[in-house]
C-alpha cells in the first residue's frame, strides 16, 4: 500500500513537470515571432544574398490592406513560399512579400535591391526598436527625388540595428506587365561596384547608339541616301527605347516627371518598331515583289504609332496586349520582306537579315516576359541591348557595301558615257569639251594648242588575218602606246573604228609636237607579243597645230576634228607620209 501510494505521488510531480515545461514552453513560443520560413542572418560580405528561402508572399485581391492589418493577421493571411520564376498578374491588386532577417556584423550596410526596372512601386515596412514603422518606397510612379537612393531600379535600406530580428513586409504594386522579379540582400559595396558596372556597360551601348547614329545622318547627307537617313531614326529610336526600358531615361532624361516613365516605355519601343519596318522597306523597296505586301507594310507602320498614343491616353491590359500582338506581328513581316527579298536574289538583304537576327532573337525574351511565360531575368531586362550592340555594325556594313555598290553603279553608268569601254580612253564627247576649253584658255593666254587625229591603219588587215578578238587587243595596245607618249595634262580619246585623238595643251611649238607624233609612229613599230606574229601597230597621224586661237570661232572643236579626220582619210588612200601637219 505504501508503495501504491509512493508511486501515485511520484506519477502526479512527474505529470506536473511536464504540463510546467509545456507552459514554459508555450510562453516562450508566444514571446517570441515564429519563423514560418527561414530566417536570414546578415553576417559577411560574400556577395548578393538570394532571399527565396526567406520570402514568402500573398496577393492582396483588393489593393487595400493596410500593413497594420497584415500584420496582425500574419497567422490567418494565405502567405506561401516563394518559388523562383513564379510571375504573378497583379493589375489592380497588391502583392505582399515579407521575410524575416537580422543583422550580425556592424561594419557592413545592407541594402535590399530589387533589380528590375519599371516597377509601378516598391514599399518597404518595418518596425524599429521602439515599435515605431519604417516606411521606404521607390519606383517609376514617384519621383527620383523621393527613392531612398536614386538609381535605375529600387535600392532599399535595411535596419543596422544589430542583432535585433526584424520582419520586413513589402508591398509591391506592378500593371500590366506579369511580376516575377525577387529581391535580394546586397551591401553597400556591391551596390556602388554594381553601379560603376552599370555605367560602364550602358555608358558603352549608348555611345555606340549615338557614333553610329551621328555616322548615319553624316552617310545620309553626304551620299543622299534614304536608307542610312531611316536608319539613323531606327537607331535613335530604338536606343531611346532601351533608355525607357533600362530606367536610364526615368533617372536622367525626367526624374521629377514620373508620369513620362510608363508612356516613354509603350511609344519608344512602339516608335522604333515603326522605324525598323520603315527602314527594312527604304532598303529592301517590297514594293518590287508585292505591291499588297508594301501598303500592308506602310499601314502598319502608321498603326503602331497611333496605338501607343491612344495606349498612353487610356491604358488598359487590353491595349497592351494589342501592343505586344502587333510587336510580334512587325516582326513576322520584317522577316517575310527580308526573306522575300533574299529569294527575290538581293544582295544586300543577307546584310538587312544577319543584322536583324540579333534584335528578333534578343525581342522574344521581353515578349515571352510579358505574355508570361518567362520570369524577369538578366536577360529579360538586357537581351535587347544586346542584341542591338550586335546589330548596329553589321547594318551599318550592310549598308556602307550598298551605298558603295550603288555609286560604282552610278560612277560606271556615267563614266561610260564619257570614255570608251574596250579601250579605256575618253569619248568623242569628252573630247570636244577639252578641246572647246583648250581653246578658250589658248586665246585668253595667246599660248598656242594641238590637236592629233592618230589612224590604226592596219586595223583591217588584222583582222582580216586574226580576228576581231585580234583586232580588239592591237586597239587596246595602241591606246597604251599612244597614251605612255603623252604627258599627263594631255588628253586622250577615241574617235572612231580605227581612230584616236590626241590634245596637246600648254607652251609648245609645232617641232615638239611633230617629236610627239613621230614618238608615237616609232612605238608602233616596235613588235608587240600581244600580236600574233609580232604585228606591228602602222600609225598614220594628222596634226592640226592651232598657232593662232584667237582667229578661231567658238564652235571650232568639232571642225577642227572634222577636218583632220578628212586628212586622215585622204592619207589612207595611197599616201607615203606617215605624219601630216596642217594648220587650223
């Protein structure tokens, strides 16, 4: 009985200490914050801290929940974990993300940064040592004046409160555009190394935007070309879309004016793809293979400016997905008219297709991102300049190779219509113009003038004996051994199936003139190996030896050639002499 007894007190003070350490145990969980996730200990300088263990979220319906009211129903609210990559559509509502951390090392200031530009709003709560709230908002719809630390994307500040464990709630307003960046933990060191990165690399892109640019405007008024003048604009604008995109416009172009930063991010990039259609079109002219295919191309281009401005008037979730819609659809058609024009036998659209390739490749990722498929990302925010980067000099080639190909076009058309194209020599036409303002500058300086009219006359026989093939090549050899006679203010010409000319300008009289005629002569007779049987070149030659040039009327040129072609011919009839003078 006793030891009944003993053992039923010894069963009662047992029972009693456990319910005691339960209750101490409930006290001290009720004293202290429960950590629903894990918490994050802020302790060295190791790099960027990924907070996805830390955070959790909850997307408030209506918008409205005050962080007072979160935070007392902490418990009841449908926070979950974070998954990376998660978007979420918030429109109208609030996304609440909150995490629990604490400071450890005194020397270092943490700062949490969210590393995506556009963001509508950012704002941070947390409470102090006292209980007192610390309020931190940043983002496109406030002023830069107003961020805690001015930047392209939001930087907030942690508590520097050591060892004291802080909860922090976030409160996150985002349109249109699905929201699936995650913040992370850096210091202040990685923030300003960051930065100093940031500028390094956009300071580079759009210095390169802006020298290839200005080189475009230059080439475009230099040359008069359309092509280098359209894509002058499409680089202009697509760099301005990329200073919208980054938040480089919103934190230098108009800081204090918040309201530019959502339509700078519709109209820019609306405005540079109605650039790159016009420019595609001003390049590869559609208008040659389809005329439907060109006015389709035209109404696009005035469509997608006049949906950003009623965009920028009325936004709506609706108008932004046209926007993305008809982004998609500008880019379908730049490939159809490149690749129409690549089967169509362009040279130049190989060019127009290697440089776009970059850009329509590096568009799908923000596409993707904004239809939701893709989380934010580096490549998200940056593809675009990327592939810009890329872009640009391959155009700008492509279009220096078609300027050049074109103005040699241009240079050959005109240049044949002033020189002979067996020979090389210039034309009759040339030749009367010299020979008219030879003339005019032999009367104003009383300085005397020649004229040659240099017959092959053994051209017949040649090719009568050879070919045309050779008769061909002995004209050619004596354009080269008439003009290696010559001097280099002297102009030579072709003035016929057989016939050469020869203007002889400057002080001279009519014994160096007959030297030049008889150098000539001699040139010829040397054998040539061009020439079967090593031929010679018989020359026969007429000089007209103006001594007076004041006696002679304006439109002398063309008789004083008439005139030594006929003495020529007069010489191919039976005459001995190789070489005749006559005075004009």
């Amino acid at each position: 009985m006793a030891i009944i007894k003993k053992l039923t007190v010894g069963g009662v003070t047992a029972f009693a200490r456990a319910a005691l350490a339960l209750l101490c145990l409930q006290a001290a969980l009720l004293a202290s914050p429960a950590w629903a996730t894990e918490l994050l200990t802020l302790s060295n300088n190791s790099g960027p801290i990924t907070m996805t263990p830390a955070l959790e979220f909850w997307v408030d319906a209506t918008g409205q929940t005050s962080v007072e009211k979160v935070e007392a129903d902490a418990d009841s609210l449908p926070f979950a974990a974070v998954k990376p990559g998660q978007a979420h559509l918030i429109d109208d509502a609030a996304l609440w993300l909150r995490f629990d951390a604490v400071v450890q090392n005194p020397r270092i200031h943490w700062k949490l940064e969210l590393p995506m530009s556009g963001v509508d709003k950012i704002t941070m709560y947390y409470r102090d040592s006292l209980g007192r709230w610390v309020v931190q908002q940043a983002g496109d719809s406030l002023p830069i004046s107003a961020w805690p630390q001015p930047g392209r994307y939001p930087i907030l500040s942690l508590s520097h409160e050591l060892g004291q464990t802080a909860r922090y709630y976030l409160r996150v307003e985002h349109a249109r555009i699905p929201f699936s960046a995650l913040p992370r933990v850096v210091s202040d060191d990685q923030v300003t190394t960051a930065r100093q990165l940031d500028h390094l690399l956009l300071g580079a892109y759009f210095g390169l935007a802006a020298l290839v640019t200005l080189l475009a405007l230059i080439n475009a008024t230099a040359y008069k070309d359309w092509g280098f003048a359209t894509y002058a604009l499409y680089m202009a604008a697509f760099a301005g879309s990329q200073a919208a995109f980054t938040g480089v416009a919103g934190l230098y172009g108009w800081p204090e004016r918040p309201a530019l930063n959502n339509i700078s991010i519709v109209v820019l990039p609306l405005a540079a793809a109605a650039a790159a259609l016009w420019f595609v079109r001003t390049v590869t002219t559609p208008k040659r293979f389809s005329r439907a295919l060109d006015w389709f191309i035209v109404a696009l281009m005035g469509l997608l400016p006049i949906i950003a401005l009623v965009d920028a008037a009325f936004p709506t979730t609706e108008s932004f997905a046209l926007i993305n819609i008809l982004i998609s659809a500008g880019m379908v058609v730049l490939l159809m008219v490149v690749g129409v024009s690549l089967v169509e036998g362009d040279s130049h659209a190989r060019w127009i297709a290697l440089g776009f390739l970059p850009i329509i490749l590096a568009t799908l990722f923000p596409l993707l991102r904004n239809f939701g498929v893709l989380p934010s990302s580096f490549l998200t925010q940056n593809a675009l300049i990327l592939g810009s980067a890329i872009e640009a000099p391959i155009l700008f080639y492509g279009l220096l190779r078609r300027v050049t190909q074109r103005r040699e076009s241009t240079t050959r058309a005109t240049t044949l219509r002033t020189t002979d194209p067996l020979t090389g020599l210039g034309s009759t036409k040339l030749l009367l113009g010299k020979l008219r303002q030879a003339q005019s500058t032999a009367e104003r300086y009383q300085q005397p003038c020649a004229l040659m009219v240099i017959d092959l006359s053994n051209l017949a026989t040649l090719q009568q004996q050879h070919g045309r093939e050779t008769g061909d090549r002995a004209m050619v050899l004596a354009a080269a051994r008439i003009r290696a006679a010559t001097q280099p203010t002297d102009t030579v010409a072709r003035v016929g199936d057989s016939h050469f000319a020869l203007l002889m300008e400057g002080p001279m009289t009519s014994d160096g003139v007959n030297q030049v005629a008889t150098k000539i002569l001699a040139s010829g007779l040397r054998p040539s190996r061009e020439l079967p049987d090593a031929d010679p070149l018989l020359f026969h030659i007429a000089i007209g030896y103006m001594a007076e040039p004041a006696k002679l009327s304006p439109n002398h040129a063309q008789t004083s050639l008439d005139s030594l072609m006929k003495v020529i011919k007069d010489m191919n009839d039976g005459s001995r002499k190789a070489i005749r003078m006559v005075l004009l």
